[in-house]
C-alpha cells in the first residue's frame, strides 16, 4: 500500500486484467450482435394452379375436401383473407409475380400463352430472381413456367427440339431451372433443364377430354402426365435439403401444375376425397405442400424460412344450384359441382378468368416462424405482385425506383410485423381474361365493365356501361349494384384506375 492505494503486482494482477479484457470483449461483442441485422430469410413460394379460395378448409369451413397440411400452414403462420391474384388466368399472374409489374402493362394485354408462346420477360428487365441473386441468394425455378422459352425451329420451319432454349428462366435471374413449358393441358410435353429438354419427343400425346383433359401434341421420352407433380415435387424437396447444407440463402419458385386441368391425380388419391378427381387433385396438391414443409422441417433451416403458398387464379369448377343437374359427382365431364357437394371459390362470385371476386380471390398463406405469430390473420388487400417488394425487403436488398423495376409491388413485411398501420399500398387493379379492369379501395370494388370479363353469364364488354359498383363488407357475393347510387364515388375510383394506367406505376 502506499498513499492509501493499492496496487497489484505479478500474476494475480495479470490474470485479473486479462479476465476483465475478456469479458469486456463479450460485453461488446453482445451489445453489437443486438443490433446485428437478422440473417436473410430462405424464401419458397408455391404457387397452385387454378386453386380455388373455397378448396381449403382453413379459409372455408363448408369445404368437404381435406386439406390438413394447409391447415397446418395456416396454424402455423398466416392467413391472408383478402389476396388477389394480379389476373384471373395464369400467364399475365405469373408475370407480374416475376417482375412486380401488372401484366396489363406489357404486350399480353387478355388471354394466356400456349406452350410455345414467345417469351413474355425481356431479358434485359429485373425479376424476383435477378435482383435476389445481387442480394446474394441462390436462386431456382422448379415446375409450370408459361411464360414463353424461345423454341428453336429448323430451315424448313420446324421446331428442333435438339438446339438449346434462347430464352431460358437461366437468362432471367435463375440459378436453377426444371420447368415444364406452360399448363399441363399444352404441348409439347417435355422438362426443360437449364436450356435443353431432357427427353426429346418421341411420340404424340392424344387429345382428351375433361377431366383428363389434354390437347394434341410432341410428348417427351421420359414425360409421364401422371407422375408429373409427384416428380416436381421430390425435385424440389431434394434441392431444399440441398440448398439448407449451403451459407448463402435460397429462393425456391415452385409453381405446381394442379389442380389445373388435366384433372389427373396420381392413383394413390384416386377416390380419396369422395368429391371426383378434381377434389383427389386438390388433395395431392395439399400433400404436396406437406412434403415441402418436411423437407424444411427435417433440414433444419424451419425458423428462418419465408414459405408462401397461394394460387394463379381461381378454381375453373362452376357452382350449380340445382341438385337435380349433371355435375362433377353425377358425371366426372362437368366442370361443375353442386353447391351442396362442394364451391369450390368459396362464397364468391364467379369463376377463373373472372373479375368478380371469385376469378382472383386466392388461398394465401405464408409461414415465418422468426418472423411471423403463429395463428396470424391478416384482413388487409393484398395482390401477389407485391412478392418483388416483399422479398426484397426481406432480402435487405435496395428496392429498385418504379420507372426501373415493381413498378406495381408493396411489400407485406408490415402484415408480417403485425404492424397492418404502416402497411401502404396503392389501390389493388382486378383484371379479367378478356382485359376487363376493376379497382379496389378499402371495402369498394368497382368493374369498368357490364359483365364478368371472364367465363360466366353475361361475359360483357370491358369499358362499356353501365359500370358495377361493390361494397364487399356488406355484399361479399357481389349481387347489388350501387353504381347508379354512388355516382361521386365511381368517378373518384375511375379517375383513381386511369391514373394508375397512365403513370405506368402504382408506387411513388
């Protein structure tokens, strides 16, 4: 001691610093990984085709088809009770998923493409996948495309099957891709890998008739129309475990080919659902979504994987409300089920390719153990071209400006926050498979049209009174319109869908 201090010498001294040092180091080292950012969320979106709202017992309680693991889905994550597909009909859907733009804004301006469509993306603008890669994402394709490959055809005018795709997902932002060209129901019948086709066509692929219901056309050597889900589906389970042995995070665009015509379940459904195939079908969907959500549960990547499952459009299958009619359970060649027996879109309204309500009115779902509550329900319209702006926030990637790219996408990490108060999107754009528009804002609907736009009585003609004006809160099935009543309303929602199509945008 000396002055009344004390000082330590020799090694009790040093090992006290050195203790000392050490747990200062841990201090700092803790108080920084607090403000760490999380790491980046594995993203798998599975997207159905042509799924109905009413198929899924979570969202529709009447539904007698089983569907135990979008139940699950749905317990363990959220429930979206009011997402829309950006078309009724599959190809404009998938390309605004792809690039978060409205399809209404490209070339495709009604209709869908067939297997040998030209390709709808420009090489040259972002999609999903190229900007997730820049955010250091592996990033794969795996299942229906149907948005145009870039066939290559010979001197004389023929396709040749054996020279390379021009036009490739690869060429799109995709690190991987094992696609089918369009619906089940187009040739050719063939898996393209990368740019080539696998099993070149070697024969020809009759045509048939609902519900195997199949058009004319080149079907690959190693092509089985029936096994084609249950091989999409293992092909994805692998890459997942694959990619979950990885540092970098994955992407995983999964669109499935069912329950799409051709209604073809596998025979281990056939006569399960007790509701024809097109319920057997709807059942191997749902267990195709079981086997996706056990190969991340058993590859341990659960708490931080984003998985989305919603649908391209709505169900095909008509309702009938006469019980003494033909329908799907009396003759399996109806597209149409009476409503007793099963509706297939729910409480809604119309049918795929519809604007009403149930042309785009979609099951969605999206598990996120890390970051979204069990349980959740979210009310708020929502549009599956918000994906772009989702994953990119999600990805801590720069959100491109809307005259670059998604120009039409709002991202749903608010919804998955729980914080639906900061969630601001511009109004929601219905589009039908002849081009007939409708704009959503909050509880109103309003179609510029005077019919369905799709496939119900009467079809009508986009841009053509009288228009119909909805109020979904108080008339979900859209039966009363007050278009006549609420004229000021009609122009402010007009005007509010002409300025959306002029400015080429929705987002600021």
């Amino acid at each position: 001691m000396s002055n009344g201090r004390f000082y330590l010498f020799g090694e009790p001294a040093r090992l006290m610093i050195c203790s000392f040092m050490k747990l200062s180091i841990l201090t700092a080292f803790i108080l920084l990984a607090a403000h760490l950012p999380a790491a980046k969320p594995n993203i798998i979106f599975i997207l159905a085709d042509d799924m109905g709202y009413g198929d899924v017992q979570a969202l529709n309680p009447k539904s007698k088809i089983p569907t135990p693991h979008l139940n699950r889905l749905a317990k363990e994550g959220m429930t979206f009770t009011d997402a829309h597909s950006p078309s009724a009909v599959c190809t404009p859907t998938r390309y605004a998923i792809l690039t978060g733009r409205y399809c209404w804004r490209s070339r495709l301006k009604s209709g869908v493409q067939n297997g040998y469509g030209t390709p709808l993306i420009e090489k040259e603008r972002p999609t999903v996948a190229s900007h997730l890669r820049q955010a250091g994402y592996h990033t794969a394709v795996i299942g229906k495309w149907h948005l145009g490959l870039g066939f290559q055809k010979d001197a004389k005018g023929q396709w040749d099957w054996s020279q390379p795709l021009d036009h490739s997902p690869v060429d799109l932002g995709f690190d991987r891709s094992l696609i089918i060209p369009a619906s089940l129901d187009f040739p050719p019948y063939v898996y393209i890998e990368g740019r080539k086709i696998t099993g070149l066509p070697d024969r020809t692929q009759p045509k048939q008739g609902f519900p195997g219901y199949l058009r004319e056309g080149e079907l690959g050597s190693d092509f089985s129309i029936i096994d084609c889900l249950d091989r999409l589906t293992k092909e994805s389970c692998d890459h997942i475990h694959k990619r979950a042995k990885e540092k970098n995070p994955f992407f995983l665009y999964f669109p499935l080919t069912a329950p799409h015509k051709p209604v073809s379940p596998h025979p281990r459904f056939q006569g399960k659902s007790k509701l024809g195939p097109y319920g057997d079908f709807v059942m191997q969907v749902d267990w195709t979504v079981g086997q996706v959500m056990k190969a991340v549960d058993d590859a341990g990547i659960k708490d931080n994987t984003l998985v989305i499952y919603t649908s391209d459009n709505a169900s095909f299958m008509y309702r009938e409300s006469a019980k003494d009619k033909p329908h799907h359970l009396s003759d399996e060649s109806q597209q149409i089920y009476y409503e007793g027996d099963h509706t297939a879109n729910g409480p809604w309204r119309g049918t795929k390719a519809d604007v009403w309500e149930g042309g785009h009115r979609v099951p969605t779902f999206a598990r996120w153990p890390k970051g979204i509550k069990a349980g959740s329900v979210c009310k708020e319209t929502v549009c599956l071209v918000d994906l772009f702006a989702t994953a990119s926030e999600l990805a801590k990637a720069k959100l491109p400006k809307p005259n670059e790219a998604a120009p039409d996408s709002f991202s749903w990490a608010p919804l998955f926050n729980g914080k639906p108060g900061q969630f601001r999107r511009a109004p929601v754009i219905n589009h039908s498979a002849s081009g007939m528009f409708a704009i959503r804002m909050d509880e109103w609907k309003l179609v510029l049209g005077n019919g369905s736009g799709g496939r119900e009585q009467p079809k009508g003609r986009r841009f053509t009174p009288p228009w119909q004006l909805f109020n979904l809160e108080e008339d979900p099935a859209e039966t009363i319109n007050l278009a006549s009543r609420e004229t000021e309303r009609v122009q402010r929602m007009e005007a509010a869908l002409f300025q959306i199509l002029a400015n080429d945008k929705s987002r600021k």
